[in-house]
C-alpha cells in the first residue's frame, strides 16, 4: 500500500483497526488480565481506529511479524493537485471478487469491504469479527500452605506445592455498524459491540489458594461475561482537507495512555475526545475513564460494578520529533480513587481485596497524577522506545506506612533494538522507583494505575506474566499478572494502587529471530533487582532480605501457519533463577511457567 | 562448634548491650523514660530498670489530671514487669464496676457479668507489662486484635487472631502466676485484658511495667479496627505514661506480624496533652484488693533480678533467665518399660529449643533480625513440669501460656484425654469431638497446640464465617441456640477453669489450688491453651510428654517447639544420640493430628514453620523430618 494517510484504505485500516482491537481484547481476558502486549500495543499507538505512531518495522519481543506491510510516516508528502489525474469509479467496492458470507478474504459486507444498506454517499457498513483465544499454561509459584487446613499431612511450613495448570477459553465477538465514507474520511459514526466471554479451570495443589474456604477443593472452575467494547463513535468535524479531525468515543474502549503500556492499557467506560491536527503530525486525546471492577478469575469486565476509580487523561503525539520516524508522547494523566469510602470489599473469592490485607489494613483514598514524556520510532537504524513518568499526590492512609502519605515517584523506561537481517537485537532498561523509608510520610515507590506493558520480554518473562503472591508478608501479591511492578497490592483486577512498594530495576538483552516467513522466535534474558528492599524487610520482619531478584530467561515462538492473523499458534516457556533476595522471600527452587496460546480469528 | 558459635553470638551480644544501650543522644530524662522520639535501640540486652515511689506517684499524678480534665473519675493500676502491683488508686466517683461484653451479642461465660473496676484495671495494666519487651510494646488494644474469631476483626473469611484464646492465661489458679508466692510472675484477675486502655511503661527502654485507666463501665474489646474509637480510657491511661511510654520504634505499629501491623492505640501521643500541674493524691483513694495489693504504694522490682522472680543465667552459651528457685530440670513421671524423658533429655530438648528462637528472627520485635525471645517448658505425659528456660527479655505472659501449651498438648494426646474431659467438664466436648472428627481422644492422635486450635474456633475452618463451631468451641452468636461465643465464652478452655475464675472474683482472697477440677489432677493444673506453638513427645511412640513455647510469633512458637525436639534440631546442639533417630522426640508422623480430615474436607494441622526463619540463612522448610 505504500504511503498512505491514516485511514485511507477503508476496509484495510478498518479491517486492521477492528482485528487487533479485538486481538488486543482476548489478550486482555486470557488469563485474568492479561494483554497481549504486542496487539494492543497497535492499537496503543492509534487513535479512534487510527493507525497513528510508530507503524515502524519494530517488532516487539513476543509478537508475531505485522499483518500487512507497515508504513513509515518519514514524512506526509505534499498535496499535488492530482484529482484529475483519478478516473471516476462507480462503485469501487465492488470493482472485485465479492465473496461469501463466511469468507473474510474477500469482498464481504459482515467485515466492512462493501456496504451493508444505505444509499450512495449514506452506506452503512457492518462488520463482524469473532476470535477463540485458548490458553494453557503449566507454571510454579512460591505459594504458602493453607493457613487453616492444609491439602496433605506433613505440610509443616509455610510454602507449599506451588505447580498450577490453568485452562482458558475466551470467545469474543465484535459487531461493527459504520456510517461513512471510509476510503478516505473518517466514518461518520460507529457503533461497536464485544461481548466476550470466558471460561477458564485452574487447578492447584494447596488448601486457602482458589477460595477463602480452605474446604473449597483444588480445581476451580470460573466464567464470566462481559463487554470489552461497548462504544458509539461520532465524527465531530474535520479539521482540514487532509482530514485531520475530531471524533468523540463514548463507552467501553480500549485505551493505552503511552506506547508500551506502562501506566493504563485497559477497556473501560469513558468518555473520549480525540483526533488529529497539522496534516496528522499531531494527535491529540482528552478522556475521562469510569473504571469498572474486574471479574476476580477471569479480568473480564464486570456488567457493571463501579470500582470508585476515575482516570482523567490529557495527551499529545507529535510526530518527527527528535528525527523523521520518531513520535514523541506528552501526557498528563489523574487517577482518582475513592474505594476507601465503599467499605469492605471481597473478591469472588471471599478474598479481602479493599482494604488490602497488609499493614493496618485501614480504608483509604488516594489521588495521583502522572506527568509523562515518551518517545517511539526510530533514529536511523536503531528503533528505540522510552518512556518516563513523574506521579505526584497522595493516599489518605497508606496501611504500611500507617499513615497519610505523599506520593513521589518516578518510572523509566527505554528500549533500543537493532535489526541485522532476520535477527533483531534488543536491550532495554525499566527502573520504578522504590520506597526506602516505608514508616515516613512520603510514598516513592512506583505504581500504576492498570498496566499491561509490552516490555522487556512482555508476557513472556516469568515476572511480569505471573502474579506472585507475597507469601509471609501480608495477603498481597509482590507483582501482578502481566506487570512488572512489585507494587504489593491485593490484584490488578480489584485492588487499590500503593506507593509504599519496593520499586524495581529490570536489565534485559534479547534477540528475535525471524526463522520462516510463519515462525518466530523471540528470547530474554532479564537480570532483575528490587529498588529498595526496606518495604520488604518491614513487612517479612527479615533485615537480610537482598536487591537480587534473580535471573529471567524465556523464549517463545509465534507460528502463523498461514501467515495471516487467522491462525496464531504462539507458546513460551520462562525460567526464574532466584537470587539471594528471591531465596530469602521465596526459597530456592526455580519458578517457571509454560503456556501454548492457539487464536483463532474470523 | 555450635556451642563455640553462639558464645561468640553472645559475648558480641553482651557488647552491644554495654555499648548500645541508654538513651541514645542523652535526649532522654535520666531517671524517666522519656520521650517516643528517643530511639533507645533497645534488642532484649539492654540493662533492666524499675519505677520508684516517686514515679508511680508521677505517673498516677499525670492520670488523675487527664481524668480530672476530662471531667471524671477513674480507677488506675500499677504493676511491674512481672505484675506486681505498684498502686491501685481510685478517684473518688469512680465506677465501682465494669461490665464485661465481648461485643459479638453471646451470652453465657463471663458475658454480662460485673466486676470491680479495681480487678479490670489489674489485668488491663498487667497486659501492658506482660506482652511487652525491649523490642516490643503493646497495649490491651493490641491484645484485642489479636484474640478475636477473625483477624483482623471485621474482615469475613480470615483465620482467627494468632493469640487465639490468650486472654485465658495468667490466671490466679495458676502454678506459675501466683498470688500467695514469695516473688512473681502474678496473677491477673480476669487473666489477659483486651480492653484499650492498659499500656506497657519504659525507661531507658526497657519495660518496667504496665499502666491503666478504667472509668467506662465496660470490660470489653473493639470489633472494628477502621475506625479511631478516641478511647477515653487510652487517652487518660496515655497522659499517666508520660515520660514512661513506649519508644515509638517498638510499639505495635512498628511490628509486621505476617505482613499486618498492630494496633497500639487509637490515639498517638502527639494528640496527649501534658498536664499543666499535678496535685497530690488523696490518700483514700488508694485500694487495698486481697491477694494483689495491699493498697500500699510500693517501688517496682528490678526485672531479671530474684525479687522479680525472674532471674538472669545461661544456657547453651545463650542469655536466659529462669523463675527462682521453681522449676529444676528433672526426669518425667516413670512409665513402663522406662520410656520416661530423663532429666538429660529434658536439659537437651531445653538446650536445643533455646538454640532454635537463639537462631530465629523474631516476628514480634524489633530491630529486624533480632532473635526471638521466648519462654519453653517441657512437661511429662501428666503435665508435671519438667524443666523451664526462657530468653533474656522474653514477653512475661509467655511464662505461664508455654506450660499452659505443653501441658494442652501432652493432655490432648494422652489415653486418657477423652474419658477425663467426659468426667470432669460440661458439657461433654470429648463427645463432640468424637462426632465432629470421627477420632476419640483416647491417645491414638498427636495433637500439637496448633491442632487444638484448630477445632477450638467458633467457626470451622476457622475464620470462615457462618461455617458450624469446632468441637471445643461454641457456637457464633445467631447460629444456634444457648450459650454462644465471645473472648469471654470460648468453649472448652473456659469452662475448664470457670469456677477457678470467677470464685476469687467473687470471695476476695480466695485462691484456687487448681484451674480445673479434681478429676483432671495436675494434669491442666493452669489450664488450656488454643493456639499454636506446643507439640507432644515420643518415644518409640509413646507419649512421654511436651514441650510448650511461647512469646514470639506463633509460626515461632511451633517452630521453637517443634525444630528443637526435632533430630535437627537437637543435632544441632550436639545432642546426636539423644532421642529418636528419626524424629527425635517428635511424634511419629503416621499418628500426627493432620492425619485426621473432620468434616467439610478440611484437615487439621499440627505446626506451620516460619518461611527463612532463621538469621543469617535463606534456608527454607526447616520443619520436615529427615
């Protein structure tokens, strides 16, 4: 397709947009919350549907080869007064092979190609998508034994038998109804639907792990039903004849407030204003997020239980920035979260989730406000993305510092990689500031608000895929699925953020391999150290708890059989070595985890 | 070279107590406490003080003021480390009693019964010096939170407080807590206190003692932790610790125990106003309580010093302490075939549960990595106590609830167990017991302390709200009719020892023989203990005994008890051919409680070892045999 302006191509784009936007969605789901990094990451850098940054041949660590040939803004070429150089088409939609209903590989008015009903210059598109995502993972983590009753006799200290095997099987349907004109101008108006629907089996081997009830059992069957898009999509005006624009989103939508999904990459009810400017150099947003509870096995959106947390977004790409082919990002961000004022609050579970169970475990609220600069693309040969963010405010009562605490902290990260061929190399760097006086009154251990970065390996490295509860130290997890932040709190899906947390620092080299035009492999190795370990200290009563986390080693191949997004057979494997800080915390056995993901798409 | 190595432990350990010591920058009072700011760095070794006249006198002074601003009338008790009482005072106008309630609707027990302010203020003083140390301080508050049917309190599904039950302890039935004894550890009238407003007292950042205020009528304990329940009592109980509080680095909020910190009080001293003057005490409003007091104002004892009754000495190289003249290490009660514990298996379970808290981190104390600080007895198959040995600066509560554990152990796991409780308590929780797990009391189980617990909560898996009671408790208030549960109304432990509590309560002076019946002989002579750090001993498979722990953390606890009567454990110290070479004294693993599954598929267990338990290692699982 060469150059082209955002959006141009109607069914591509569209097609693209709505495909990994629902990619993105099952990767949200598998699992209990976790994204595929590398999807949603496409639709990170996109606006509305809008393919907008960083469309540079940077792959990411665990994504499969892009879908269609990516395309370089190095810069907009300038308007030749060329319409007459066009031949009027009648119907262009129809100029090719229209196929059946079931064949997405042409022509077809489900998937957006040729127009559903409405008049010339009115049509009305539809198009519709469904995905099955299934997922098995086999994994080991430091899990305690039950503390009221145990699965077998002789279970006499407190980590138990920590190998799980887990099962998920999301369906996800997407319905599109499109108004417009969508060759070349932004649709009119969309109207989009995505239920979803999980059901998933983990199996594991301790009393207290599944449910509260220790009797409960050792396999634990969940599903859930929700909407991971729910939005209407109104053309407001267009700004130029280039078509930059502005639209507003209203609903469940799928949002990431930075490239790699660092600081809020989640679906969720807002309201949204977004758009472009300066021949699309410029992209700006302005939103306003109702976040939603997560169901507590499956992270699929609740219908509709208010988490009394509202996120407050300003930002702005800007293309060529630095050097042709480098978007930087500029984003304030404010999180506001009241939980503290709704009481008591349990997981499905019967798991205490608000207030989390450490410190003195009292209510509170907290206000936090993100300051960020980012930058994505490429300078020369080296494709690099960065991201920094400064978080100001305040919890009303931190339960581990027993206090009112301010909030400072910082969080960086940067990623430069290499391509030589078919190999590309890595090297990355991620630092969330940690807290070393957890008593006083200021709060400087990075946290987030729903993270689900695509960094430093993504979902493939042991630490940021699992949760690892903190076993000893209070009924949180040290991290949490699909983050790296050992943030403490009691789950992504319902828990409340902490600025009283270790930090941590994350040194990552690895190199993808583009082996077959369908197969990849991509490899990790991350040397992982806590920031500050005095939060840790404190809460396990253990001076001599060390920075070294260990050592995180994982690859993983993506197979597109067809190579198309139709069929994506991805599986990975990741070992963590412990260091003497891990041994102290969690014991010396190696942790690992194992999972094979087959999506398949219509 | 173990030996080598903990002398070498300790002489550094002495050091740092000659050098470490004292008040730091010398910001602190001399002959007071001083201020929470002070940092007294304090790890257990720190030179022991005690209060004089004239600072009991200051400290009643101060609590008359603060009742007096607040426009009422109080009663305040005194005691010293081991629960001597310094002054009973009471303003004239005070309450003269307090109703209990346990704040759950129960009734039965001690539930709705009027004391004399002057027994709840005892206990409530007496708590505040009896779970306090150098590296620890907490209050009565503290002690609520930590004894209730969930923990935290409030909070649905949570496995009950880790002092499950502890409020029944220091009772004045006791052999150990005694009232009519030359020196202490005393007794507490209505045992431990969970009513806030009873405070530990420091100087030079050591305990000398325990303060409180009782004026609200009500003996009772907070169910919610959310809230800042501005307690009066705390507040008037704070202003008379001036100058002696706790340094802030040690109270209850400082100390994680399983990643959740304690309550000290709902108000900080920074909220405490000073007095602007102190008037002199009127001399009619110090009591006189038979077998506590004899209202005569008295200087504290010097802890660790023979009028205390707790004296300094050490064992396997390890500072210790021991009670006066009570207690020599000697053989157990001969059984057939010899298998009795002699008095060198008692020295080398002793040496080597001493060792084992010596290597431990303390869950309850602070600086990090200090050792646990814990009191061990060791009894025979009929609850006859063996031998005793505690840390230097153990909590002094732990003193008379490790005998108390060994011999719930020892008893629980004996022949007899069913047919004496049959016999000798109503109604018949043997009985229950039976239907409940299918197992009879009748020897063929092992029942660690942690096992007892297990099935002496009121509900079953314990915390898990709305489930049935255990066999040894009684029923959550709503769930079933008659008598229900509260702190006050625990079940079997209670009403092992009702008669033995509330007679002295209501005929002054009169002190039991015995907390349980005559059928149970000596066998429960202080009674029950429900929570963990107790396990029976064997040989060949033949209960010969126990060994009870208590003062630190409970997984502590039963690591202490359970690691030193373990081949490791006791290897550790040398003693390689003494017990079993298995398991050492431990039972044999077939018979062990968490062999029995009761109902709704729930096990019982037996212990639960610290994660990293031990300073200077990361090694992990150090309670599995072999």
């Amino acid at each position: 397709m060469g150059q082209r302006a955002p959006r141009q191509s109607g069914e591509g784009a569209s097609r693209r947009a709505s495909a990994d936007a629902l990619l993105g969605a099952v990767l949200v789901l598998a699992l209990g919350a976790s994204v595929r990094p590398a999807l949603a990451q496409e639709e990170a850098g996109s606006l509305g549907g809008l393919s907008v940054t960083s469309e540079a041949p940077r792959r990411m660590p665990d994504s499969e080869p892009a879908p269609f040939p990516d395309t370089i803004y190095e810069s907009i070429q300038p308007v030749h007064d060329s319409a007459t150089e066009f031949i009027a088409v009648p119907d262009r939609w129809r100029m090719f092979y229209a196929g059946k209903y079931y064949d997405p590989y042409n022509q077809n008015a489900l998937k957006a190609d040729i127009p559903a009903f409405g008049k010339p210059g009115e049509e009305w598109f539809t198009e519709v998508s469904v995905i099955s995502d299934t997922l098995f993972e086999a994994r080991r983590i430091p899990v305690p034994v039950g503390q009221a009753s145990t699965k077998r006799p002789n279970s006499n200290n407190v980590f138990g038998d920590g190998d799980q095997n887990f099962f998920a099987e999301n369906v996800i349907a997407s319905f599109s109804l499109i108004k417009g004109d969508t060759a070349f101008k932004p649709p009119d108006f969309e109207l989009r639907i995505a239920p979803i629907f999980q059901v998933n089996r983990l199996y594991a081997q301790e009393d207290g792990l599944l449910k509260a009830d220790p009797a409960f059992g050792d396999t634990r069957t969940a599903q859930a039903f929700g909407f991971q898009e729910l939005f209407a999509d109104i053309h407001l005006a267009n700004l130029s004849e280039r078509y930059d624009f502005v639209s507003t989103r209203l609903g469940i939508q799928q949002f990431n407030a930075d490239f790699r999904g660092f600081l809020f990459n989640d679906n969720e009810p807002g309201v949204r204003v977004f758009g472009n400017y300066d021949n699309n150099r410029t992209q700006f947003n302005a939103a306003a997020f109702f976040l939603l509870d997560k169901d507590t096995n499956t992270g699929i959106n609740t219908t509709f239980d208010y988490r009394h947390q509202d996120v407050f977004v300003a930002n702005m790409y800007r293309q060529d920035m630095i050097a042709p082919g480098h978007t930087m990002l500029f984003s304030v961000v404010n999180r506001r979260d009241n939980a503290g004022d709704a009481g008591y609050t349990y997981d499905r579970n019967g798991f205490l989730v608000r207030p989390a169970p450490i410190g003195d475990e009292r209510f509170k609220n907290l206000n936090s406000t993100y300051f960020g600069v980012g930058g994505d693309g490429h300078i020369g040969r080296v494709n690099t993305t960065t991201q920094y963010y400064y978080v100001m405010g305040s919890e009303s009562h931190n339960p581990i510092a027993n206090r009112q605490v301010d909030i400072s902290a910082q969080m960086f990260a940067q990623e430069l990689s290499y391509d030589l061929d078919y190999v590309r190399f890595r090297a990355s760097f991620f630092w969330a500031s940690g807290d070393s006086d957890p008593y006083d009154s200021r709060g400087t251990g990075f946290d987030s608000i729903f993270d689900n970065p695509n960094f430093a390996g993504g979902d493939l490295g042991f630490f940021q895929r699992e949760a690892i509860p903190f076993v000893g130290g209070g009924g949180v997890n040290l991290v949490n699925r699909n983050s790296l932040l050992p943030d403490l709190k009691a789950g992504k899906e319902l828990g409340q953020a902490n600025f009283v947390n270790p930090g941590i620092r994350v040194y990552n080299v690895g190199v993808d391999f583009d082996l077959l035009p369908e197969l990849k492999l991509v490899t990790n190795t991350s040397f992982l150290q806590f920031d500050q370990v005095a939060v840790l200290q404190d809460l396990r009563q253990d001076g001599s708890i060390t920075r070294d986390i260990g050592v995180d080693l994982s690859a993983g191949f993506v197979y597109r059989p067809f190579l198309n997004n139709n069929v994506i057979i991805r599986t990975g494997v990741a070992v963590l070595l412990p260091g003497s800080g891990q041994e102290n915390l969690f014991g010396s056995q190696t942790l690992y985890d194992t999972f094979t993901n087959l999506i398949l798409q219509y | 070279m173990a030996h080598k190595k903990l002398t070498m432990i300790s002489a550094t350990a002495l050091m740092t107590a000659l050098l470490g010591c004292g008040g730091g920058s010398g910001s602190a009072g001399e002959t007071s406490g001083g201020d929470p700011a002070a940092n007294f760095n304090c790890d257990g070794s720190c030179a022991n003080q005690s209060l004089s006249v004239e600072e009991v006198t200051t400290i009643l002074q101060q609590g008359v003021a603060a009742a007096k601003g607040m426009g009422t009338a109080a009663t305040f008790a005194i005691t010293d480390r081991t629960g001597n009482v310094l002054a009973l005072y009471q303003m004239s106008g005070a309450p003269q009693t307090t109703t209990i309630n346990g704040q759950t609707g129960a009734s039965g027990g001690l539930e709705g019964i009027a004391v004399p302010s002057t027994l709840a203020a005892i206990s409530k003083a007496g708590t505040g010096a009896y779970l306090s140390s150098q590296g620890n301080a907490f209050s009565s508050r503290t002690a609520g939170q930590i004894i209730q049917q969930n923990y935290l309190p409030g909070q649905n599904d949570q496995p009950g407080g880790p002092l499950f039950g502890v409020q029944f302890s220091q009772l004045i039935c006791s052999d150990i807590t005694r009232a009519n004894g030359p020196v202490g550890p005393r007794p507490l009238p209505l045992g431990l206190s969970a009513d806030p407003g009873g405070f530990p007292l420091y100087k030079q950042g050591d305990v000398v003692g325990g303060v409180s205020a009782e004026f609200d009528g009500l003996y009772t304990i907070d169910p919610n932790l959310q809230d800042y329940q501005e307690s009066p009592e705390e507040v008037v109980a704070m202003t008379a610790s001036l100058g002696f509080e706790a340094p802030a680095q040690r109270t209850g909020n400082s100390i994680s125990l399983a990643g959740r910190s304690l309550r000290y009080s709902d108000t900080t001293y920074n909220e405490i106003v000073a007095p602007a003057e102190l008037e002199p005490l009127d001399p009619a409003g110090f009591k006189s309580q038979p077998s506590y007091t004899n209202g005569q104002i008295r200087a504290g004892t010097t802890f660790g010093t023979a009028p205390s009754g707790i004296v300094a000495t050490e064992k396997a190289g390890i500072p210790a302490a021991v009670l006066v003249g009570r207690f020599p290490t000697i053989g157990g009660r001969p059984l057939p075939g010899g298998a009795q514990l002699s008095a060198s298996d008692v020295n080398a379970l002793l040496d080597s549960a001493l060792t084992t808290a010596y290597r431990a981190r303390a869950a309850i104390r602070q600086p990090l990595d200090t050792s646990a600080r814990v009191s061990i007895f060791v009894v025979d198959e009929s609850g006859n106590p063996l031998g005793f040995i505690r840390s230097q600066d153990a909590p002094v509560f732990g003193v008379d609830v490790s005998l108390q554990k060994a011999r719930t152990a020892a008893f629980m796991s004996s022949a007899s167990a069913g047919t004496l409780l049959a016999a000798g308590v109503s109604p018949n929780y043997a009985a229950s017991f039976a239907a409940f797990t299918g197992v009879s009391l009748d020897g063929s189980h092992a029942f660690a302390n942690r096992s007892v617990g297990n099935v002496s909560r009121p509900f079953f898996p314990d915390g898990i709200n709305g489930t049935a009671n255990g066999p040894f408790s009684l029923p959550f208030p709503g769930t079933a009719a008659g008598p229900s549960w509260s702190v006050f109304n625990t079940g079997l432990q209670l009403d092992l020892v009702f008669g033995s509590l509330v007679g002295p309560i209501l005929q002054p002076g009169t002190v039991p023989s015995s907390c349980t019946s005559a059928v149970f002989g000596g066998r429960l002579r202080n009674g029950i203990q429900i929570f963990p750090g107790a396990v029976p001993l064997y040989r060949g498979g033949v209960l010969i005994g126990a060994i009870g722990v208590s003062g630190d953390g409970v997984d502590q606890d039963d690591m202490v008890a359970f690691y030193g009567a373990s081949r490791r454990g006791l290897d550790y110290v040398g003693y390689t051919t003494v017990g079993d070479p298995y398991l050492g004294f431990n039972a044999p693993l077939e018979i062990r409680a968490d062999q029995i599954v009761p109902q709704r598929n729930s096990r019982l267990r037996y212990v639960n070892c610290p994660e990293a338990p031990f300073s200077g290692s990361n090694e992990q699982g150090v309670c599995t045999e072999g």
